[in-house]
C-alpha cells in the first residue's frame, strides 16, 4: 500500500459533495484525496504550490550553473569594456 504523505485525507466522493468544506476543515494544510483507500491526488494551498514551484525553479537554475562550471575552461575571456 502506498503511503499517504498528509495529516488529512478525504475521499473523492466526499471531495466532490462539499469541496468547501473538506478545504475548510484542512486548515491550509496538504490534503490527501484517496481512491480505493489509495492517494491519488493531493490538494495543497495555493502557496505552497507557488513556494514548491519557485523552489523547483532554483533547483534547475542551480543544476545548470553547476554543469556550466564544469565547462569553464571552455569560456573565453570578454573584458566590460568590449561589452
């Protein structure tokens, strides 16, 4: 069985009768939504998507700065001036 990575969880058909509700009584926090007793989803806040986003962001950025120190030797020199 996997594992369910929120404090609360609800089902899609409990989801689906009073979405409002199910939002409310999560206080902001991840929601689980289960099918079969299985996540197959998770709501969280729109916050913490635009944080997680921006996170995933710099992850990528750094991954690129990384592989282009590794081809240093390859730059060539430019004075500011010549720019």
């Amino acid at each position: 069985m996997r594992q369910v990575l929120a404090d609360y969880s609800v089902s899609i058909s409990e989801l689906k009768k009073n979405p409002s509700s199910v939002l409310s009584k999560a206080n902001g926090s991840p929601i689980a939504v289960l099918n079969h007793n299985k996540p197959a989803a998770y709501l969280i806040p729109a916050e913490l998507y635009e944080v997680m986003m921006d996170r995933i962001e710099d992850d990528e950025l750094a991954s690129i700065v990384e592989e282009r120190l590794g081809d240093k030797g390859q730059a060539v020199p430019v004075s500011l001036d010549d720019l």
